[in-house]
DNA sequence: ATCGCTTGTGTGAACGCTCACCCTGCAACC
DNA sequence: GGTTGCAGGGTGAGCGTTCACACAAGCGAT
C-alpha cells in the first residue's frame, strides 16, 4: 500500500493560532483579509500559515458561510469549438476570480441525464449554473427545475429563455443577415441555406437572417435544407445542392458543415467558388486552410465565455443584471465566395486565405 | 431585489429526524444506506425526505468525513477535439458514479496559470487530479508540486510520467507506425514528417514512430518539419514541401495540420493523392469530408476519457493500479493516400469517403 | 435463570471554520 | 478627570454531518 506521504495531519486553523500565539479569530481575520490586525500580528500570522503550509478548509467555511464559491458549468452535445472555447475562457475567468467550476459535459443532452447533473450540481450547493447549450429542449427542461440559484444561460433565443434566467448571446439573427447580404452584393439571386440542427436554437437564429435577408432583397426564398451541424449531413446536401442548376451561392449555418458541402458540390464536379459560392459560420480555425478557403462570419468565443462569467458575477453580487448586449459578428471574406458566373461584381472580393 | 425563491430554509438531518419521527443517526444511516435499519422506519424517513426536499449538505459531509467526491480536471492548449472529447467523456463517467468534476482548463500552460489551478483545487480538497495535457512541461510542473492526492495523467510519453504517477494513453507509437507502413507499402519511398509541437509528447511519440517505421524498412528519413499543430503552420509546410520533389508522400502529426498541409500542396499545384500521398492523425469528424478526404489513424477519445475516469476510480479504491495497457489506434484509409506517380500498388485501395 | 449475541435505534462529540459579541487599552474629548 | 470611541484582539456558539459508542429488546444457548 503505498501511503501517499501527507503530513500526518492537515494543520487547522488553531495549529496556526498557537503556532502564531494568537486566537483562531485573528488568523481568521487575517485569512479573509478583514481590518483591525497590526501589521506585526498579520505577519506573524502569515509566517505560522507558510510554516505549516495551511489551507482553510472550504467544507467548514461553506458549511457556515452557506456559499460555496463553486459554479455549476452543464453543457451539451458533441464537443465543437464553439462550445469549447466558450467553457475554456468562462472556467479561466472564473478561475482569475478565485471561484471553481464544477463541470457536467454531455455528449447527448436529454431530458434524464440534464436532471441527473443539475441534480449533482445542487447537491454541491452551487452558487449559479451556467449552461452552454444550443438545444432549446435541454434549456427548457433546465429552466422546469426548481434550482433555487442564479441561472445563466449562453442561449442565442430569446424566445426561449424566461425572465429570471440571464443571458448571454451572439447576435446570429445580425450575423446571418451579414453573411447573406454579402452574397447578394456580389450579385447572387438565388441563395440556399443549409440550417443547423433541428431544436437548435442558433440554427433557428441562422435561418431566421438569411431568410430576412433575402426578403429585404426581395429574392426568392427556397426553403431551407435540414442538416445536423456534422460535415457529413453538409455533405449529403452539397451532392443534392450540386443538382439544383438555378441555385449560385449557399449559406451553410455552420463552418463543418459548410466544408461537407463544399466537398459534396466539388465531387460532383461543381466548382467553388467559380459555379456555386459558399459561406460559413463560425469562423473555426480550419475555416481558412481549406481549399478553397472558406468564407464565412466570426464569433468570438472567448470573449463570450468571459462575459458569461461577468455576467454570473455581477448577478451574485445583485447588481442588477448587467447590459444583455449581443455581440456582433464579424464578416470574413475569403475565396469560397465570388461573383456568380457572368455577373458584375459589385464590390471588390479580398482571396487572401487570412483574414485579420 | 429579485428575491430568489428557495424555501425559507433548507431542511436539515434533524428536521427529518423529527418529522419521520427518529433520530437524526438513523436518517443518516438510511441516506447512506446502512444496515440495520428496519423497511417501515426506512420507509418513513424517505417520506419525510421527500417531503421535505431535503439534500444533504456535502459541506458539512465532508468536513467530517475528508472526502468531498470531488475531482479536479486540469487542461491545457487551445480547445481541441481530441482534448474536449476526452474531457467530455471523462466528466460523463465521474457524473454517473455521483462524482464532481472541478475544472480548470486553460489556453496556456505556462507554471504559474497551472500553479494557480492546482492551488485552487487543492483548496478544495479534490480526492484526485487528472491533468489532460499534450505538453510536457505542464506534467512535470504538476508532478513538481506537493498534491498530497494522487494523480492520473491522459498523457502519451512514458518518459514524463513519474511513478506515482498513474497514466493512460494510446500507443501513439504504434498508431504513427501504422500510418507510415500504410505508406511504404503503397510504394512511397520518401515519406517526410510534418510534426506537433515542440515540447508536445504525442508530437514525440508520433514522430518516434514514423522514424522507426522508415528505420525498419530502411528507407531514408529526412529532417521533420516541426509544427505546431495548427492548421497554420501545416499550410505553410504544404507550401515548402510543394518545392520537394523528391518526396511523394507526407505523413502529418495531425488531421489539422494535414489539411492545412494538403492546401498548401494544392495552392502550389500539387494534386493529392496523384502527386502526394498525405496521412493525419486523429481522425477528426470534417477529415472525411475535405476534398480528398483524408486518410488518418482514428483515436478513441471517448474510450480514453471513460479509462481515465476508470483508473482514477480504481486508485481511490487502492485496487493496485488497474491496467497500464495503451490502446491501439487504427488505420483508416481514405482517398488521400495513394500508390505514387508510376508505382504499381502493393494493396488494394479503398477510396470510399467514409470509414467504419 | 443467566449469559451472550444480534438487531434496531439513540446520544453526544467531533470536524474546522465564521459570526456575533465581548473585552482591554489608549487617545481624544468635554 | 471622567467619558467616549476605536483599534486590536479574544470567546463561545453554531453550521449539518458522521463516527464511536451506548443501550434496549429479543432470542437462542448454556
């Protein structure tokens, strides 16, 4: 059996008093930062805790102060970047402000294992739980259970996120719109959209600019082909796409699925971006390293995820729910969208593979 | 003041114990589910708990009992797959055995980032720490600090890992091997080696692996080209391998890199597979659906983060650590790879887009 | 009838903190 | 010179569990 050599015994907080020759008060005082110690005691203090290499112990100072300094992280679906990069800067913000996260990743957010991991998080006493999910399903289901803490949500729907639930959000229904419009300077008439999954709250977003887009435009609005996000259903819908001769540019609701569809079109011997354009979203890292490279719209995500831990902040201190501002978007303009064959380009089209 | 609707007070042991009609002792005895407890008395305590929603306090738990069901997660690099696979799967099986998950990723793994994680967890008193970390400088600062808990390591290098030390990991080795021989025995004779990053240990192994498949059937072994896993820096070794005439196929240290490679070759005119042959490494979901799809060495992340959890799980329970075995990879060809110009194929070649 | 064992249950003391309160000096004020 | 005020520090209770032990009843063996 191999002891793992721990002093025998943790020091408290009264080791650190005898040692320091004061009341477990002080050293109380002086571990919580709290006025009324002289400088000498406070040192003296300091030097016991260094010495016996004390660490208050979070389960008595919970037990008494009732807070936990520890969040609840619950997110759904198959890891992507967004999700990742999202929770990556939420638990670094939170750590650079001493709280810990407590995390319950899902691959498949349904309705028992969502009530199996609030549940845990609960019974750890959380002080709020923030969900980066895209399913509208997994937020209602959350939102139907009595939590009794904070909740905020990194949910992109307003529709689908009740009053007292907080939020943080891109603005895709903007972006959506951007990335189409851009289409149509370039003189497209015809645009199809793949979408996001079905129940996805971003592709409904997604959906919802490219069709007001068009609508401002006055252009025709195909009805939109369903995908699941993964590559392999953009795929399955650039070999039907690469069939449909009227069409000249598709919006795909996501950059994997826009690779997928990219490389459905050119196996069919539809060239891109010279016979059909196609646009991303998302912007992931891959997005400019493919041939061609990949036109599309930025979201940060690492801001996201820090203003998603703000946001929890200034919750728990009550002051009253900061701005609900969407972030917006950024266009990226790369090769995989051009002018339609024999049409005028209305506006000069960067193909360096790099944006920024 | 949006007062948060909890109950006045969360009910405790006692007031349990009272309404069932018992002591608090027996409460705890059925919460804990003891013997000796006769099935009315049980009965009429799980009543009195679910009337009164009652959650025992995980504080006060573990401030008697030093055990807080909590383990820490420590992750470093810019969110990928691999790691937010693993993760994902390694927190699913902590949930479903009712442990906690604090995690601590960060974009960087500089000492002190990883120091202050560490710290943080410990202050929580985490039963056990799981670092899933590619770089080996990040392991050894970890193994550089005092845990006093044990420690589990997603890591691939043996060299790095110290003996107290558990670990799990492919048999990076073996995978990048496999790839290689996949080459050779498509008729390549210069295969080079775009590797990962400099201090990362699977970049090591994968490297170690394409060295010594080359070694054993003696054929020549060029410098690698060191990367840095990022889709970037493969393009721009595409763009200078372009200029190599004498090699024909390239096996890369990632799917990313890989396709970032395959661009570059392209950008410069050079056809994939008929002019280089191009391999990955990890089979990412999108690997199958760029254009050509690419031929890769498939890890199970998902696996891996269920034995982390497993072999963390049977080191808590002193069960003599579990098996050290490291799980093989497995081929998969896809239409990136292909015999070279004028060769005559040593295999029969599948080219369908989608493995499994 | 006595002893012991088992089963079911209760009692009180930790665990390691924070909180509310109390105490002691010393300087400042009337 | 008495009173106040405040800086600096101490005391004891309580948070909600589990753990070690005590105890009572029932039953079989001596």
């Amino acid at each position: 059996m191999t002891q793992h050599d721990k002093q025998a015994k943790a020091a408290n907080i009264f080791d650190v008093a005898r040692l320091a020759g004061v009341s477990h008060q002080t050293v109380s005082r002086v571990i919580n930062d709290l006025p009324n110690v002289r400088p000498a005691t406070r040192d003296r203090v300091v030097k016991a805790i260094a010495q016996l290499r004390y660490v208050p112990s979070p389960a008595a100072r919970a037990l008494v102060t009732k807070r936990s300094r520890v969040l609840g992280l619950v997110s759904t679906g198959v890891p992507s970047f967004s999700v990742s990069t999202t929770a990556v800067h939420f638990t670094t913000a939170a750590r650079e402000a001493r709280y810990a996260v407590s995390a319950s990743s899902m691959v498949s957010g349904d309705a028992t294992s969502l009530r199996a991991a609030i549940e845990l998080l609960l019974g750890q006493k959380v002080e709020a739980i923030v969900v980066i999910s895209d399913e509208r399903e997994a937020l209602e289901v959350i939102q139907n259970i009595e939590l009794g803490v904070p909740l905020v949500a990194v949910a992109s729907e307003l529709a689908a996120v009740r009053e007292d639930t907080h939020q943080v959000a891109f603005n895709q229904f903007e972006g959506a719109s951007l990335a189409v419009e851009h289409l149509i300077e370039l003189g497209h008439r015809e645009i199809r959209h793949v979408s996001g999954a079905v129940g996805s709250m971003n592709a409904g977003e997604r959906e919802r600019g490219w069709r007001a887009a068009l609508a401002d435009a006055k252009l025709p609005i195909a009805p939109a082909l369903a995908g699941d996000w993964s590559p392999a259903s953009g795929y399955e819908h650039g070999l039907s796409l690469a069939g449909d001769s009227a069409m000249t540019a598709v919006f795909v609701a996501s950059d994997e699925m826009a690779l997928g569809v990219m490389h459905g079109l050119q196996s069919q011997g539809r060239r891109v971006p010279e016979d059909v354009s196609v646009m991303g979203f998302d912007d992931i890292p891959l997005a400019a390293y493919v041939n061609p490279p990949l036109s599309t719209v930025r979201l940060d995500f690492a801001t996201l995820g820090r203003d998603a831990f703000s946001l929890l902040l200034s919750v728990l201190q009550d002051e009253d729910a900061a701005d609900p501002t969407r972030r917006m978007p950024a266009l990226i303009r790369r090769a995989s969208t051009a002018p339609p064959a024999g049409a005028v380009a209305m506006q000069r089209q960067s193909v360096t593979g790099r944006a920024r």
